[in-house]
C-alpha cells in the first residue's frame, strides 16, 4: 500500500496529540531525557524492536543521558506520513516506562 505524505494540516493535528514531538523541516523529531547511559541505551535497543516490527526505522541518537528520534518516510520521497506518527505513537507508549521524559 503506498504511503502519502501528510498534509501541513494533518501534521499538526496529529501532533497535537504528540506532546514533546515536533516536526523540524521534513522530519518528525523528538528528544527524551532519561536517569543514566544505561536507561537511555536500554531505552534504544527497545525502540530498535519496535522498529523492526514496524518495519519503519528512525535515525536513533544515543547520547550521555539522551535519545533523540528523527524519522521520515523514504519511500514517500522522504516526507512525512503516517507510517512515523505510528512508531511516535508507539515510541511514546514505552518511554514513561524507562524513566524518559
Ligand atoms: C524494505 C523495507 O520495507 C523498507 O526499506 C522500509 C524499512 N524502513 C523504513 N524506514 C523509514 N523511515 N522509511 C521507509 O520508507 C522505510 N522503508
């Protein structure tokens, strides 16, 4: 099934039910503090979980106490859809989890 790119329109509505995410040019982003390395490593290798059964796979930055997404659609011509709404949905489901916020 092809995937569209959302409309401005349809961005913002969906991020209005996405606090803390934000689209930056072409890219639907969102950065998350955590308590240690450790929490914030654990916390990538479970989005890179999610990810591989969403088939759908955001540049994942790990950093000192940090994980930053930033995701689009390639397939779509690289804007943004509703394929990276779905992993943001589920992303933001298990970070509270980690201690993330
Ligand atoms: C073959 C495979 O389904 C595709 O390459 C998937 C994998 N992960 C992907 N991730 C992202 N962000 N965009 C895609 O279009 C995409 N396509």
């Amino acid at each position: 099934m092809a995937v569209e790119p959302l409309s401005q329109k349809e961005i913002e509505d969906r991020l209005a039910e996405l606090p803390g995410w934000s689209v930056d040019g072409d890219r639907l982003t969102r950065s998350y503090r955590l308590g240690s390395h450790f929490a914030a490593a654990a916390l990538v290798v479970h989005i890179a979980g999610i990810q591989e059964e969403l088939d759908h796979h955001s540049d994942l930055t790990l950093g000192y106490h940090t994980v930053s997404l930033s995701v689009n659609t390639h397939s779509a011509g690289g804007a943004v859809t509703d394929k990276d709404f779905a992993l943001a949905r589920r992303v933001e489901d298990i970070a509270p989890g980690h201690g993330a916020h």
